[in-house]
C-alpha cells in the first residue's frame, strides 16, 4: 500500500516534469499523449486528472505530513524501536506466512509495512504534542485536585472465586462468587475477633508474594491497581480495615491502610497531568486525531492550490 502511494507520487511528478519536453507527442487538441491503443488516446491531463481524483488527496498528505514530522520530531529512534518491535510480534504470530501475508495487504517487503508503522507512531505523537499544547491551566489544576494522590501503603488479604472451566453455567460462576467473598468476610470477622491480620494473610492470602510478607503492598498509587481496589484503600484512615470485602478484576479483598505519602506538588507531576490530558482529548472521538492535523497543517501555512484537492481537503477536515 506504502509502496503503491509512493509509485503513484512518482507518476505524477515524472507528468509535470516531463510536461514541457518538446520529444513528446502532442494530441489533435494540443495535449501532450500519455498514451493510446487502437485510435483510443489518453493525455497526460487525462490521467493527472484521473490520478488526482483516486488518491490525489491522501498521497499528498503524506507527503506533507512527513515534512511536518521531520520538522517536529528529530530524534526518531522512539519509533524506529516501535516498529521493530511490532514486527517482531507480527512475525511471531504468522511465522512463514508473514511476507505472503504483507503482500495480500499490499505491501510490498516488510521493510514497507515497517515504514508504515513508523508514520502511523510519529503522525499520532505530533497529534498528541500539539495536543499538550491545547491543555489549560484549569483543566491541569482539576484534574490535579481530583485525580493526583500520595501512594499509599496496606496490607491486603486476596480471596479468589474458584476457577471453573468454560462449560460452567451462570449459577456456578455466581455461586464461586459468593463462596470468595463470604469466605472474606470470615476473614474480616476473625480479624475483628482479634486473630492477627499479618498471620491471616500468610495463611490465607491467594497473592503469594503479598502473602510471604504478612499481605504488604508499598508504596503504590493508581496506576498500580484495579481502581476499585485504591478507592477502597485511599478513603480508609491509616490503621482502618475494610468493613466489607472489596471487590477487584482477580477477587476480594480484606484491606488495612498502612500509612499514605504527602500528594506530591503540583509542579512535579504538571507535565504528566498535560500528556494524560492530552491523550484524553486524542481518545476522547473518532475525529480527535483528524482535527488535531488540521490544525497542525494549518501552523504550518498548508496551501492547496488545485481546486478539486482543496475542495475535497475541506470537506474532510474543516468542521
């Protein structure tokens, strides 16, 4: 696909390059033939015009794009290191296939499809650097006040539903549900009873390397755990435990706060909070990525002379 869009571009400069050579037939209305087959004669107009109408737009923002991305992004080992690493999965996946495999999708070798996973990775992470640059001090100062936490350190007790294979029916599944999570509460219970948390998670815990410890977790913030497990954890005061087990994507949980680290400052975590705002806004609709290379075009000074392309162009990407 790479390649034919490549193929294409060529064609159409070798058109208008060749346009002015005296050596090249004229037809009977002055243009200069392309070529002909029994009386029928295509000029080079011709198949400009026919060229630029199937693919005309989208192979000249490529080439465009990619003047912009090496404008933007100098260092472009980040994506020479993704790509590497895309096609390694790829060819782990298809094995011998996997050249046959590109050539059904058109591409033509795989240095091809790595090229356009290269583009794809720089186009979405000029998208997202403009982005960034969209993000307001409020949008940063909310999202701080409301999502930036000091980590917290508890210890935990995990009880997993049993497993079951995949012909178990919704009464077994829901059935394995309240067996884990009524065999957590008698863990809360026996605790308030005055059995030790430490010994309980030793014995009792399902996550093993939690559970060696006395169920400790340290030191750990949202990114970490399911986020129904940190709510849990971050509104209990410091030597509180869960009143009620909590459930999380691996089972329940019986938690005790252990302590929790001063929010770091603003300052600190700013630039963090701009790109994870920024992926917001590039995630947040189907037309994010489009609107954000409009605008990056737009800084750029874009101009479409042909008529058709720029007709097209807005009516594409001008909202």
């Amino acid at each position: 696909m790479f390649k034919k869009k490549i193929a294409s571009v060529f064609l159409i400069g070798t058109l208008v390059l060749t346009a002015g050579c005296a050596k090249i037939p004229k037809l009977s209305n002055g243009q200069e033939k392309f070529a002909s087959i029994d009386g029928y004669e295509i000029s080079v107009d011709d198949l400009y015009k026919e060229l630029k109408s199937k693919g005309g737009l989208s192979i000249m923002l490529d080439m465009i794009d990619r003047n912009i991305i090496n404008k933007e992004i100098k260092d472009q080992t980040g994506a020479e290191t993704y790509a590497e690493g895309q096609i390694s999965t790829y060819q782990e996946y298809y094995g011998d296939d996997f050249e046959k495999t590109l050539k059904q999708y058109g591409y033509e070798s795989i240095d091809s499809f790595k090229e356009s996973i290269k583009i794809d990775y720089l186009k979405q992470k000029v998208a997202l650097n403009y982005l960034k640059t969209t993000v307001k001090d409020k949008e940063i100062s909310d999202y701080y006040e409301k999502n930036i936490y000091g980590d917290l350190t508890v210890r935990y007790i995990l009880i997993k539903p049993a497993e079951l294979d995949s012909s178990a029916s919704d009464a077994d599944k829901l059935k394995a549900e309240e067996e884990a999570k009524k065999k957590a509460q008698d863990i809360i219970d026996r605790i308030n009873k005055g059995e030790k948390f430490e010994d309980l998670a030793k014995e009792l815990s399902e996550d093993k390397v939690s559970a060696a410890n006395g169920g400790l977790m340290s030191g750990f913030n949202t990114d970490q755990v399911d986020e129904a497990f940190f709510k849990a954890a971050n509104e209990l005061e410091n030597g509180k435990m869960t009143k009620e087990p909590v459930k999380d994507s691996k089972g329940y949980n019986v938690i005790l706060k252990v302590s929790s680290a001063e929010k770091p400052k603003l300052e600190t975590v700013k630039d963090s909070i701009t790109e994870t705002l920024a992926e917001e806004k590039l995630n947040a609709s189907s037309s994010a990525f489009n609107d954000a290379w409009y605008q990056i075009r737009k800084k750029y000074n874009l101009d479409i002379v042909d008529t058709d392309v720029k007709t097209l162009y807005k009516a594409n990407y001008e909202k």
